[in-house]
C-alpha cells in the first residue's frame, strides 16, 4: 500500500463471481469482485442502481474450484455495508461488517 492509501488491509487483484442480497430484495444480483481485502471488497455489477450507500446486503463470493481445491464451486458468505456507488466503473464498494477471514462457508 502506497504512503498516502487510506485502506487498512491489503487488497487483492482477485476477480470472483458475486452474489449481493441487499435487505429488503427477494432475489440475488450478480456481480465480480475485482478486488478484495479483509475489510471490503469491489463487485462490478450492471445493477448497481438497486443499491444506496450505507444499504446492507448479504454478500457471497463464489470461489473456483482451482482456487479452493475442492470438487465444487464453495462460497463465502458474510455481510456488508455499501461504501459507495461507482457509476463510472459500473460497480459498488462494499464495506463489511466483519473481516473476511470470518466470513462463512456456503
């Protein structure tokens, strides 16, 4: 992290099929994590209209099978915050409530 990042975790090139359940919603909306850390993430989504900074949603990122070494695709699922809305980029940060490493299995 550069002198003047802000960010309290390292975050992570990663790119991982996304899940959002924002609160109130009846259905999932798909997106990327383009990156990750242990305190938030960046999920580019074509929905991200639905959400609103400071919406909770459960969030579930799906990892590869190359990546967890099972026979199946597994999930990690937690909650978080909506840090902010990025029409540019066609995504959202999400902040979440808990770190990463706490997030559960699916």
């Amino acid at each position: 992290m550069g002198v003047g990042d802000r960010r309290k975790h390292e975050r992570l090139e990663v790119q991982f099929r996304t899940l959002l359940s924002p609160k109130g919603y009846n259905s999932s909306i798909a997106g990327v994590a383009e990156n990750l850390s242990q305190g938030g993430a960046f999920v580019k989504t074509t929905d991200w209209s639905n959400f609103q900074i400071n919406d909770k949603a459960v969030v579930a990122f799906l990892l590869p099978r190359s990546f967890s070494k099972l026979d199946v695709v597994v999930g990690l699922e937690g909650t978080a915050k909506i840090a902010r809305i990025d029409q540019v980029h066609g995504g959202i940060g999400l902040r979440f409530t808990k770190e990463f490493r706490h997030f559960k299995w699916v």
